[in-house]
C-alpha cells in the first residue's frame, strides 16, 4: 500500500467521521436559573433552523447537515440568550439567566413610544409584517384528547318479553359502561408531519409525509366508542332482524330503523377521522384563527375599540426590545384577556397568549329541556410565537391551544316492534367535559405560485401507524415538539377489558 493511498484513506475516514459526528440528535432541557423549566424556548442552528422546547422545557434536535462551525442560539423572551458553536453542542440541561433591565435602558432608545402610539404602529404595519397566502408551511402537528366525565345514567326502564334477571344483566353492562366514562384516564395521541399549500383564504391543500395515533382501543373513552359500546348492548337485547319504531322524548324519529344496518354509519365515522380533508380543513382553520386578517379570533389586534390596553413594561427578545402590552374586553362583544409583546422595530406582534375572559363563552348550543341537549366551549386558552423569515414577513412558528367543551345529553329512547307488541324503553344521560389541546410547529415556509398549488396531488385517506406504545425513535429524523411525559409513558393496557 502506497504512501498515497494510506494518505486517501486517513482524508476519507477524517471526512467520514467527520461529518457523521454532528448527524445526530441533541436532546436536553432549557431552565432557568432557578431550575425551572422554560417552556417554548427557541433552540436554533443558523439563522433559520430551529426547535421549540416544549410545556416541560425539553427539546430534541437533528444537526445532521450542518458543519461544526455553525452556531447554536438558545432563547426565550426576557432571558439573555446563550450561544456556542456546533461542536460544543451537546446532549444536556441549559440556563438561561433572566434579563434585568435598568430604567435608563429604557430612555436610551429613540423609540419609547406611547400605548397609543405602539397600538396604531402595530395595527398599520399588519400588512407589511404578515403574509398569509401563496405559501407552503412544513408543520408538525399534535392533538391530544380526553374525556372528563361528570354524570353518566344508562338504563333500561321498561321491557317486556324479558325476565328480571336478564334485564338486571343488561343494566350491570351499563353501569359498567358509565363508570368506565366517569372514571377515564384514557388520552388519545395523534401526530403528522405535512405540507399544507395555502393559495388564499378559501383553498389550501396537503400532503401527508408521516402520521401516527396511539389509541388504547381496550380503554377508549370517546363519545364515538361509548355510542359503538352502548349499541352493542342495545343490539343483544332486541333482534336486529326486526324493523322498529323509534321514539325519543316528545319526537317520534322513524317507523322503519333496522339496527343490523348500523355498522355503514361507523364506517361512514372512520372515514371522516381518516380523511385527509377534514384534517386540513382543520389545520388551515387553526392558521386562519391566530393571523390577524378575516376569521381570526384576534380581534383584541384588529379591532382595538372593543378591548382596553396597558402597557406593562419592556422586555427583551435577544437584542430586540419588545413591548409588554396587557389586553382585556371594555365590550361585551369582546372574548379575550391576555397580553401581547411588540416588537419595537417592526411592531410586529412577536407572541401572544390569550384566554377566555371571566364568564367568556365560545359557540354554544342550549336546547336542555326541549331536546335534552345541551353544548358550550366553555374554555379557550392559547399561546402563539411569531417569527421573521427570509422574506422578512412573520409567521406562527409555534402555536398551542387547549379547548373545552362542555357537553349534556339527557334523551329516553322508546323502541317497538313493528309487527309484534314488544317494547323496551332506554335512558340516556351523559354528562363531561371534552377536552382538547392541539400543537402545531411550523418547521418551515416556502412562497408557492398557482402552478405549484395546481401541481398538488391531495390523497383522500390518512395512513395512520398505530403502535402499542410511544417509540422515541418514530420521530428521529425530524425536527418535532417533544413530547409531555405523559404520551412517553403511554402504553396499551392489555389486561383491560371493557
């Protein structure tokens, strides 16, 4: 072996080693100084490839791709940012210490303007700040639902053709079936990596890349599972041969309803959960809802008469300072409370967070004591960070919002045979909070022209991965929000049996 050849060898594992060395995945958590963990903290290689730490302050990012050069930034509004170079970064706890400001810091600058005056700027400059078509967004997206059960009273009141024992048999299964509602610790996870096109305020699509849900189906609480489960016992006790009539309340619903038919509903509800449509339609809702154009619930931006304002002091956002600017409702028209940060060179709205103001509802349904129904988004809590792109307009770079929704239906169901004498009379009374908190990380933005948008293939279905337990290698080769521990530890109960 030549001189020249071992000389190549050592330049090619050099290379090699070398540039696998930074492929890799760094984890840790952002704290402060006083070893609590800051959440939404910006984790960030460059000038425009970042992660957002997530509630507990953990974060997981890929370097693969990058030299050892490259400089690592780690910040959070009102903390003095840290930075190093790739090569020094590694897997562990960081600290950032909190920014203190002296008062002739504030004097110091040229721009310390009236609230007045940092409203009209901010509201003039929307325009020029935000752009929210003709763009791609790459986005991870996380949804995590749960009910939470108040009352619940299945029953079979009157049967007959029956025994006593059988019906006693049948209402045990029911009890069941309520005390598993009322006692759920069951979350639903789902998970997807996308792109969504977005060419103006009516048409969008998407591509799926990687989707999962985890789903303890044994163990599965929702209001779709609880109706499938409540059917089962209701088909075991009548013959779903045979055609009923079926009354419920003062209402008389059908004179031909064959139960044995039922299933093509379900599946009718498995396509809509599947269907690639409905999931883009409520994503770009989620966009559309935290910009500042029309359909957005930031009014407390748009439409400053209904809110009132006070300027609570400065902060800092690396070098930038930044506005704090508390908000809540002079009208009753008016939803929110929360507070906004401002950025003093562009006015440009940096992050917000929000909430539902004292005895604030969202949409609401009250027909209790005709229908036995009755609905209510009784709360509606949220955070949203914005961020400059190459093209120097601002966009979500990270949003969370979590919703409750209160739910009530109290309805007694009368089936008779159609032609036979048989009668069974069911109550129905379910009571709880659905709760939701979706997640959505914009990992990068693109322009689009009409031919890209028309160039895009939409599929009809979502190909879900559904494994038994939370793999901390499904999501390797992205850059995605951490997960809570809680979804780490999830795990199918295989002993449960409904």
């Amino acid at each position: 072996m030549t001189f020249t050849t071992i000389k190549s060898l050592l330049i090619y594992f050099i290379l090699l080693f070398g540039a696998t060395s930074f492929a890799q995945s760094i984890s840790g958590k952002v704290l402060s100084d006083k070893e609590e963990p800051i959440s939404y903290a910006t984790v960030q290689i460059g000038e425009h490839f970042g992660v957002i730490t997530n509630e507990e302050g953990s974060f997981s990012i890929n370097t693969s791709g990058f030299e050892p050069t490259d400089s690592v930034k780690i910040s959070c509004m009102g903390y003095e940012k840290i930075g190093m170079l790739l090569n020094e970064f590694e897997s562990q706890d960081y600290h950032l210490i909190e920014k203190v400001n002296e008062l002739s810091e504030v004097y110091l600058t040229n721009r310390m303007l009236t609230l007045d005056s940092i409203l009209y700027y901010m509201d003039k400059n929307l325009d020029n700040n935000y752009k929210t078509k003709m763009v791609n967004y790459n986005l991870f997206r996380r949804t995590t639902q749960y009910i939470q059960g108040k009352n619940v009273n299945l029953e079979i009141d009157k049967s007959t053709g029956f025994k006593k024992k059988q019906l006693e048999a049948f209402n045990k299964e029911f009890q069941e079936l309520g005390n598993s509602l009322l006692n759920n610790r069951s979350k639903q996870y789902t998970e997807f990596v996308a792109d969504l096109s977005v060419l103006d305020e009516k048409n969008s699509k998407m591509t799926i890349d990687k989707a999962m849900r985890l789903l303890d189906e044994r163990n599965d609480q929702t209001i779709e599972r609880l109706a499938e489960r409540g059917k089962d016992i209701v088909t075991k006790h009548l013959d779903t041969n045979k055609v009923y009539t079926v009354k419920t309340g003062w209402f008389k619903i059908s004179d031909s309803v064959k139960l044995g038919e039922s299933s093509r509903e379900n599946n009718k509800m498995e396509d809509t959960i599947n269907s690639v449509g409905l999931i883009r339609k409520l994503t770009y809702e989620m966009l559309k809802e935290h910009n500042f154009k029309s359909g957005s619930i930031f009014n407390f931006v748009t439409d400053q008469r209904k809110y009132d304002y006070e300027l609570k002091g400065i902060s800092f956002l690396d070098s930038e300072l930044v506005y704090v600017v508390d908000f809540k409702p002079r009208r009753g028209s008016a939803d929110f409370e929360g507070t906004l940060y401002i950025s003093n060179q562009t006015f440009a709205v940096l992050k917000t967070d929000y909430k539902y103001f004292k005895g604030r509802v969202g949409e609401k349904l009250n027909m209790k004591f005709l229908l036995g129904i009755k609905y209510a988004e009784n709360g509606k809590s949220g955070s949203v960070i914005y961020k400059k792109g190459p093209d120097n307009y601002y966009y979500p770079k990270f949003i969370t919002e979590e919703i409750d929704r209160y739910f009530y239906i109290d309805r007694p169901f009368k089936f008779k045979e159609n032609d036979g004498n048989n009668k069974v009379s069911f109550e129905f009374l379910v009571e709880g909070t659905f709760k939701e908190r979706n997640e959505l990380l914009i990992m990068g933005t693109n322009d689009i022209t009409n031919s890209d948008y028309e160039a895009i293939k939409e599929e009809k279905d979502i190909d879900y991965e559904t494994p038994k337990q939370y793999d901390p290698n499904f999501w390797k080769d992205y850059n995605v929000l951490q997960p809570l521990q809680e979804m780490k530890d999830f795990k199918v109960d295989e002993t449960y049996t409904p």
